[in-house]
C-alpha cells in the first residue's frame, strides 16, 4: 500500500518536471522563432503564403460559425429581454457580447481547431520525414523557412477573423432580431452604435483575439516541431494542439477580461 503511494508520487512530481521542462523549451523556441522573423522581411512571400492557408481557408468556417452563433444569441436575448419590456436592447446585447467575448473567443476555438491541428500535423510530418533535418544540412534555417511565417501568419489572421467573426455574428443577429422577430431597424441599429465603445469593446476585443493568436499559434508550431516523429507521436501531439491550446484561450479570456473590465 505505502509503496503504492509513493509511486504515485514519484509519477505526480516526473509528470511536474516533464512539464516545467517542455515550457522552458517552448519558452526558448518562442524567442527563437521571433528572432527569426526578421528574414521575413526578405521573402515575404512565404507570410503571405501562409496567411492564405492559415487564415483564408479557415474563413468559411468562421463565417458560418459567427452566422449562427448571432442568430441564436438574437433568439436567447430576445426571449430574456421581451418579458421586462427591453426587446428593443437585443442589438446591444449581441454586439457588446460578441466584440467583448464570442468574438475573441469562439474565433480562437475554432482556429486551434482547424489550423492549429494542421500546423502541427504539417510541421510534425516534415520532422517525421526528416525534412527539417535535410533543411539544416543544406544550410537552410527551418526557424526562417518553416516556422516563422507560420507563427506570424497566425497572429496576423487572428485579429481579422475574429473582427469578422463579429460582425457576421451582428448580421445574424439582425436578419433573426428585424426580419424574422419584427423589432425595430432603427432601434436594433443605433443602440449598439451609442453605447458600443471604440477602445473599450472593440479595440480590446482586438488586443484578445492577437493574444490567442500568439499563443494558439506558439502551442501548435511547437508541438509539430518538438513532438516523436511517429505516427503515435504525431497524432498525441495534435492532439495537445487542440487541449492545451483551448484551455489556454479560455484561462487568458479570463485573465485579459479581469484587467480590460475592471473598474
């Protein structure tokens, strides 16, 4: 029984150690991608490159995404609000909890989803073929080549997919709240613009989805480049992609919310 326990844990403070180990080397390779995207500014064909395939191809799916996630939360509003007489406030309500929250949030989901498991399976195969490997002996820097447009890439198609996260969402919101509902075009559009604040709502919301960005993006490139080139290690750290990345998002959401929103 006591050597039972004490296996436990020996696991519980290996497993510790493992973890204060890889964020150390993430936290090295992070400065050392960012170091490397000054060659960047000699071929920025490889970032626009990578923008199309991490951004624009994720587009679709956020467009429908925000599309829907506007129109139920017009229908949730609008069944909360009717009974205390404040339907007229639907617009707000969805405009202020997209550009604040969903928009951010939902976006950064979606994006560990789709991209950041594509970045790491990318990445992780070219190590498992040993790509990266025949890089090197050709004097070809894999941080400049292969890592870097990806990770600036991401952060730069964060702010702009979740900017149209929101304001599709808003759409949706108006096509169920005005034509469907029968609510006020005048009201559903002018309160959000009175009471929706430039740099409070909409300019932090912007500074939260480059935060995700950075590090759902930090997490996947990492996990493709450090993960066991198999196809088990392959896939775990896919995998972790999508966790760790998720809970990442969701854990800064609410650390960023608590110093923006404070009063």
């Amino acid at each position: 029984m006591i050597s039972k326990i004490v296996d436990k844990i020996q696991y519980l403070g290996a497993s510790t150690l493992h973890s204060f180990v890889r964020l150390g080397r993430g936290s090295i390779f992070l400065l050392q991608v960012i170091a490397s995207g000054t060659a960047l500014f000699a071929r920025p064909g490889l970032l626009i490159k990578q923008i199309y395939s991490v951004g624009v191809q994720t587009l679709i799916i956020i467009v429908v995404a925000g599309l829907f996630v506007g129109m139920v939360m017009s229908l949730q509003s609008y069944y909360a609000l009717v009974d205390f007489g404040a339907e007229d406030s639907v617009g707000v309500m969805v405009a202020l909890s997209l550009l604040r929250e969903l928009g951010p949030v939902v976006t950064a989901l979606l994006f560990a989803g789709r991209a950041g498991s594509a970045l790491t399976a990318e990445i992780g195969l070219m190590k498992a073929t040993e790509q990266l490997s025949g890089m090197e002996m050709m004097a070809v820097n894999p941080m400049q080549r292969v890592i870097a447009p990806r990770f600036f890439a991401g952060i730069i198609s964060m702010p702009l997919l979740a900017t149209i996260f929101s304001a599709v969402g808003i759409v949706g919101a108006y096509l169920v709240a005005v034509e469907l509902l029968g609510l006020d075009y005048g009201s559903f559009w002018s309160q959000p613009q009175e009471k929706v604040d430039l740099y409070l709502d909409l300019y932090n919301g912007i500074i939260k989805s480059m935060v995700f960005g950075v590090v759902v993006v930090w997490i996947a490139v990492f996990e493709g480049y450090d993960c066991i080139p198999t196809s088990e290690g392959l896939g775990q750290a896919t995998t972790r992609t999508v966790v760790h990345g998720s809970l990442a998002v969701l854990f800064l959401d609410f650390v960023l919310t608590a110093l923006m929103f404070t009063r």
